[in-house]
C-alpha cells in the first residue's frame, strides 16, 4: 500500500480535516489542532505531502519520526498538521486491518469514557441555571470558564480583590446548586496572573475543584510555584507540542493532570507516549478536545487503552452538541459516560461534503485588553 495524495478540507469556524489516499482505495482521515491557525497548518501538510507521496502509510513510527525529526523547523501550525497525518495513518491502518485503533495500540482497558461539559452564561446566575440543567441531563462533570468581563470599552478592569472574590463567588453558587456529587472543573485559559492564580486557588479549596485548568501562561517554573503553594488540583498542557514538553512538566512539577491534544501534540503516536509518560508518575490525563469529530475519535481511542485516563472534554454546551450533526452516526452517550467507537480506524464517518453543509469561517478574535490597555493572556 501507498500513499498517493493528501487532501486538507477546512470547514465550520475551527475545522481542519486531512484525507489520506492510498493506491488501494483506502483512505484514512485526521484532524489538525492549531484552530487559529488552520489556514498554516494546511498550507504545512501539502509542503509535507512531497515527503510522503509514495511512502508505505503502514510505517506510522517512522513517519512521524520523519516529519518530527527530519524536517529541521518546528512550531504549532507543523504539530497541527504532523497530528493530523499521524491520526489520519492510524485511521488508515486500522481499516486496513479490520480493526479499531485501540486494539492496535494495546486493546482495550475500558469501554466507555467519562466525559465532562461545558456550563456557559453571561452571569453567574446563568452558570448556576446551566450547571444545574447539565445535572439534570444526567452529566455528573461539568466545567465552567472564568470568562474576562469587560467594561463599556471593551477592557477588562477587575482588580485583583475583585477576580480572586468573584471567583469565589461564583464556584460557590455553583456548588450550593448541583450539590457535592458533581465535578465541577473551573477553566482559566491562562488569563490570571501568577499571584491572583495562587489565591483564587486557595480560595476555592474548600469548594472541591475537580481540577483547576491552565491558571496562568505556559511558563514551567511559575507553575511549578503555583502548584506548591495552591492544593487545588492543576490539569494543563493543551498548547505543548511534543511529548519532551510533558516530560519537562511531569518532571520538574506536581502537576496533578496532564491536558495533551491529539492533534496538536503529535497525534495518536505522541498521546501514547505521552501517556506512558504520565503512567510512570501516577499523573493521569483529560485529553484537550475543543474540536470536531475526528479529534475526539482519536482521543476516545486513546482513552479505551491507557490505564491513566482520567476524563475526556466533550465539545457541547448546556447540552447542546454540535458534533451530532456533523458525523454519519453520532457517538453513544448515556449517563454521563461515552461508548468507544469499535468499528475500524476511528470508528467514525463525516457526513458527506462537510465543507458545503459547514462552510469555512474561520475564527477571528479581537485582542483582549487589560483595564490599562495592556494584553490579557489567552
């Protein structure tokens, strides 16, 4: 079997498919990470495409060695696109031998996988209302962001008393609401400081945090210093793009949970060591998962078999989801929990003509600025 071309589809608002073909008629299907920049990473994967006309897809390894080791730059959009070839090979492989992923990366450990969802509102009384509708739907993990409110011209003015308050605030409304059977996550997406972090951590202790996601920015040592002086749980590592980075943070960190992205950090190839890593430390992993339907096939595949998987990130909101509509035949959700695909490859299918039904928009987002005119992280 050999590859004979590779097509990228860009589609919806974050959406970046790869089709790989092969002179059998077998064709494996990926999806790239790097949601910003979907436009590189496409532009990456044809430049990649003269390295891999002709090559044997089945020497996965080697390939990914390859495009890892061989091609001299490195960066997101690369990773992005290395992730989605590398899950489209696996994909590929998979159906070439009648088999799903997971049986070719050890078999199985697990069935199914918990999942978490999104509670979304403006206000902390729509928070309350969402996390509570989300229970009620039988979700029994669910995950909130901070948010970054912002003043009549657009900045956003809290000090640091008013982030660390209203974070305490709004966890514990939310607690008082779904009660303490429920996990309850709190998203940051890096936009606190060093300081305030290590506060609002403190301060929400007492209101159980399943995990306390991406506090601050990508800096190894500043959180190394959070997550000694906060006991919240810390889960982190969505931007890393190799397995070396995870080995630096599990190394060096208490980090209590690790947040790889099948398709930014190497694909399903660097998720299994990625996760061996992680196994060695007792750290276990929340696979970061903001995309579409590949993306989670592939983590979902991972999840069925690692020993250290602790929960996956499904991509719905107030119990809306936006997958269901993009995919042949939707994943089986029940209670909370979903069923490991068990069909070959991914085990899942797009509809047809994605790119027609979900035309590509792209995501564009303004900066965010601080009260001072300064950038808030994202």
């Amino acid at each position: 079997m050999k590859i004979t071309k590779i097509e990228t589809i860009l589609t919806g608002q974050r959406y970046l498919f790869v089709k790989i073909y092969t002179d059998t008629g077998l064709v494996g299907i990926g999806e790239c990470g790097a949601w910003y920049f979907q436009e590189a990473a496409a532009l990456v994967i044809h430049k990649m495409e003269h390295n891999l006309i002709g090559e044997d897809p089945s020497r996965i390894e080697f390939i990914w060695n390859g495009l890892t080791r061989g091609l001299h730059f490195r960066g997101s959009a690369v990773m992005s696109a290395i992730s989605g070839i590398d899950i489209a090979l696996w994909d590929l492989k998979g159906k070439a031998l009648g088999v799903p992923c997971y049986e070719l990366l050890g078999g199985k450990v697990r069935d199914k996988a918990r999942i978490y969802v999104n509670a979304k509102g403006n206000t902390t009384e729509d928070l309350v209302q969402a996390a509570y509708s989300l229970k009620s739907q039988g979700f029994n993990a669910i995950r909130y962001s901070i948010g970054h409110p912002q003043n009549e011209q657009g900045r956003c003015p809290e000090t640091f008393s008013a982030v660390v308050n209203r974070l305490e605030q709004t966890f514990a409304a939310i607690r008082q609401k779904v009660g303490w059977d429920m996990d309850v996550a709190v998203e940051c997406h890096r936009g606190l400081r060093p300081a305030e972090a290590i506060e609002a951590g403190r301060a929400l202790e007492q209101y159980r945090p399943y995990f306390y996601e991406d506090p601050i920015p990508d800096n190894p040592s500043a959180m190394k210093n959070l997550i000694e002086q906060c006991r919240v749980p810390v889960a982190t590592g969505e931007r890393f793009i190799n397995p070396m980075e995870f080995d630096d943070l599990l190394e060096h960190t208490k980090v209590r949970y690790i947040r790889p992205d099948m398709c930014v950090a190497g694909g399903l190839t660097a998720g299994k060591k990625i996760a061996a890593q992680a196994e060695a430390k007792q750290v276990y992993l929340i696979p970061h998962n903001p995309l579409g339907p590949v993306s989670t096939a592939a983590c979902l595949q991972l999840n069925a078999c690692i020993p250290n998987f602790e929960i996956q990130e499904y991509p719905m909101a107030n119990g809306v989801c936006r997958l269901d509509k993009e995919m042949k035949k939707p994943f089986v959700i029940e209670n909370g929990y979903i069923k490991i695909p068990d069909g070959p490859g991914l085990g899942i299918e797009l509809i047809d003509d994605i790119e027609k039904v979900f035309p590509f928009t792209g995501r564009y987002d303004p900066f965010h600025l601080h009260e001072d005119g300064s950038i808030v992280d994202r």
